[in-house]
C-alpha cells in the first residue's frame, strides 16, 4: 500500500529498522526459540493438572487493593435455567436439555422482556452468531451464560465441547458496531448500589475469519507472510476494516462481571473493552492471542471517588497484541491500567505483546489528581516472554513513554504499584513454549519493518503544486515482515493448560 503524506522537502530513503519502538528483539532471541524447541519435551505430560492450590485460578472474588462492595442483586433472580443448542427449535421453549431453543439471543430476549435476572443460560456445542446470524449477541440482564456443553447436555468441557462466536466476512453488514458478545442496559447512575453480576463462561470469540488480510504469499514482501505456514499475509491497517471489540459494553456497568474460561482471539479492535461505573470484575482462566489495539482495556467511569471498581485478572494467558497499525508507532498492549479502577495482576502469562505487556499510561490530573492518588494498581507473580516492554509508564519528563522490564519492578513507586512479588522472565527451555505455534512465535522473534520514501520535486505533478502555493507531495511505503496475522483457532486452544499455576488452565 502507498501512503501519500505531504512534505517540503525529504531525501529518497530506504531503511531496514529490526529494532525499533515496536516490538523488535534484537540478535540471540531466534536461536533462544530454537533452543526451547529443542530442550522441550515432547507433549506437556502436565497440560491437564490444575494449579497448584496455592496459586489456582478462583471463582471467588479476592484482591489485595481497593474495596468494592460484592455481589447483591437489585433485582430478585427467577433462577430460570434455559438450554440452547444449534440442533434445537425456534418454537421450543428451551426449559429442558429435550427441548433446547436454537438461538442464544431469543432467550436473552425472553429474559429481558420477563426481566429476569439470575437466570443461567445453558449452551451447547457448536457456533452461536446471534439473531438470524447477525454475527452478535446482546445481553441486557444480570444472568451467567454458559457454554462448553455436550449435545445433550449431561456433560460440561469447554474445551472438548466447544462454544464459540466466530464470524466471517458475511457479519460486516449485519454487526457493525457490536462486539461479538455485547453487555447492554447493565448502568445506572442514580444509586450506588452494586445491581447484579453478568456472568461468561465456556465461550471462544473468534474474528480471524471477519477481519481483512494480505494474502498467505511469502513471495511477495508486501503481503507481510512470513511462511507458507502461515493462514494469512498481515491484518489490513483500521480504516480498511470493520471496527468491533470480540466483548464490549455500550455503556458503563453499575455491577459485578466475571469471565472465565474463554477465548479472545483475532480481534482487531480491542479484546475485551467495557467501562465499569462500580463492582467487581474477574477475569480468569482466558487465552488472548492476536488482538489488536489492546487485549483487555477496563475504563472506570466513577468520578466521585474512583474507587468504586475492581478488576482482578489473574491466570490467563495473553499474547500477540499488535499495535495500532503496521507502522507499529502505539497501542499493542496486554492489559491496560486504565483510570478510576483498582486492579490486581496475577499468576498471568503475557509474552510478544508488540508494544508492551502491561501499560499505566492513563492518568487523572487537575481536579481528579485526588481521585487518581487512591489508585491501588498490583502486579505480582506474573510470567513474561518476550514482549517489547513488560510495563509501559508516563515518562517523568513527558514526551515519550518509560518501558520498564519485570526485573525492575520493585523501583516501582509504592504508591503507584504497592505489590509487585513474584514476577518473572520465562527462560527459553521453557516446556510452555511448546504451546505456542512456532511458526508465529519464530516470525515474530525476527520481526522487521522496511520502509522506504521519495521526494521528486521536478515530478509534474510538484511542479503543479509548486506553481499553485502548495506544498509538495512525496511518497511512503511501510512494509513489517508480520502484522496481526491470523492465529490458528486448534493452536490458540493448545495455550489452555501449558505451564501449571501460571496462565490459563484448563477448565
């Protein structure tokens, strides 16, 4: 693609930049790739072992900073349980596993028009794309969704019996603007009170056939494929795409949220992003690969005291979030600290996040310089493989960002980190490597960008310009080896379950 920008004068240049802001690694990574490849066993004897009790990943909310009211119902929960299934009926009331209904959203309908809340919704195996397959669903009540069930429903494993969301290019008419899993209805902003808790579990949300690719031709360096392995050439930039979260609110959410068990993969315009007005987010027990913009984003929109919120995001497994654009100049990052939210960080594995694996670069200033003080932000016992930055801060003079590694977290300002135990760098023996495509994790490791400019002064067209009291036009091409790829739906799957105690486990 060419890129006109306008310019007064440039020199012609072509530069080759493997090292560079965005996520380049320097000499010595590849050959640590190959060298966990080849010190690892074969097969992850302890892919299946749960954590140990010490560091297992929780149903029960639990934080070390910031206090949030829990769980309590504003409204009385029917306790209705409903079935779906892709082999069910339209016409059925979807009471029994024998008479499940066929859509998820005509029961999240009925539950909304009945206004019952804490009701579950079961749901069987199979691919779930909303309303006569708009590629979306919509939840208004506070309920728990379910997913990861047997066809008849006497069985439960989200990853044997899988329920996904996973759209094509035929959704970018009919979805718009919604995420693939949207929370709608859930804020209120003449109470304090904490109005229920949404539940997700068992659901693997999947773009990688909806958003717009180069072609898998690694003959031509312009598709940015980096072998024949690969399924695709690099992501399309924004502007050649359809825009939408894989899990997004359309307002804040005056309540609890908890996810589990799922998988956020291929999107191109943030994972998870959803404003919390007050409550408890969990989020555990998830795969994040290959999102663009940011793979979890969390804005808190209490703006009298900013405490009122909560996200504990513990043991899940973040990868591959790519910047902004091929340029790869911002965003890119695994989870962002965002204002007027407590957090706590834990027992996740983040590794090749394009810009930076964590980010606390929003803050409050001014007035809010008091609601930004009482922040509580932890990070502890998290595992790291090569990402651009492990943290990204304000830099103290401004300007720029500071990219801080986890060896150096405990230079952190107490008051700004108080907890930061226990993190690590993954050594490249690491049998979780194994897990991982290494296809991608390879290409990645030796990512590079060329680009290359031009000037003509004399071109027609200048002269044109020129002789009209316009500036004058050069060109740009920016070319990475790899950009937002696809990630393969089985090899994403395989991250469930690679390091005990560490990440997502499986279910």
């Amino acid at each position: 693609m060419r890129k006109i920008f306008i310019m007064l004068a440039v020199a012609a240049m072509v530069s080759v930049a493997p090292d560079n802001a965005n996520a380049q690694f320097g000499k010595g990574l590849l050959n640590k790739v190959k060298a966990a490849a080849q010190n690892a066993v074969s097969g992850n004897s302890s892919s299946s072992s749960k954590a140990s009790s010490g560091s297992s990943p929780s149903n029960t909310f639990g934080h070390s900073g910031g206090g949030v009211a829990q769980a309590n119902t504003g409204s009385k929960g029917s306790g209705k349980t409903y079935y779906v299934s892709v082999t069910g009926s339209g016409r059925a009331d979807g009471l029994s596993p024998s008479t499940p209904k066929k859509d998820i959203q005509a029961v999240l309908n009925l539950i909304r028009d009945n206004n019952e809340n804490g009701a579950t919704v079961k749901v069987a195996e199979g691919n779930y794309l909303g309303y006569m397959n708009a590629g979306y669903i919509e939840i208004y009540n506070w309920i728990t969704l379910e997913g990861g069930y047997s066809p008849d429903f006497s069985q439960r494993d989200p990853l044997k019996y899988i329920t996904r969301i996973e759209t094509d290019q035929s959704h970018k008419g009919t979805n718009g603007s919604k995420g693939l899993i949207t929370l709608s209805k859930l804020d209120d902003v003449l109470s304090n009170k904490i109005l229920g808790t949404v539940t997700i579990d068992g659901f693997m949300l999947n773009m990688g056939y909806e958003n717009n690719y180069k072609p898998n031709d690694p003959t031509k360096p312009e598709c940015g494929c980096p072998s024949k392995n690969f399924e695709t050439g690099r992501m399309l930039d924004p502007e050649q795409q359809v825009q939408h979260q894989l899990l997004h609110s359309d307002a804040a959410i005056a309540g609890n949220v908890v996810i589990r068990n799922c998988m956020f993969l291929n999107g191109n315009y943030f994972g998870i992003q959803f404003n919390t007005r007050r409550g408890e987010i969990e989020i555990s027990n998830c795969v994040f690969v290959s999102n663009r913009f940011s793979s979890v984003r969390i804005d808190g929109w209490d703006k009298k005291t900013g405490t009122s919120s909560h996200v504990n995001f513990h043991h899940n497994t973040v990868a591959f979030s790519w910047c902004r654009t091929k340029v790869m100049e911002d965003m890119g990052y695994g989870y962002e600290f965002m204002t007027a939210v407590n957090a706590d960080v834990h027992h996740n594995i983040f590794l090749c996040n394009n810009y930076s694996a964590l980010a606390r670069t929003h803050l409050l200033s001014g007035p809010d310089a008091v609601i930004e003080a009482k922040r509580v932000t932890n990070i502890y016992d998290n595992a790291f493989f090569m990402n651009a930055a492990d943290l990204q801060l304000p830099a103290p003079g401004g300007g720029t960002w500071t990219n801080v590694k986890c060896a150096q977290f405990d230079e952190l300002d107490e008051k700004t980190v108080p907890k930061v135990d226990g993190n690590f760098e993954l050594q490249g023996g690491d049998t979780f490597l194994n897990a991982i495509d290494p296809d991608y994790l390879e290409a990645f490791s030796t990512l590079k960008i060329v680009s290359s400019s031009s000037f003509d002064r004399n071109s027609a067209a200048n002269m044109y310009r020129s002789a009209h009291g316009q500036n004058m036009r050069g060109t740009e091409i920016v070319r990475p080896s790899m950009y937002g790829n696809r990630y393969k739906f089985d090899q994403a799957l395989k991250l469930f379950g690679a390091k005990p105690g560490y990440g997502a486990q499986r279910p």
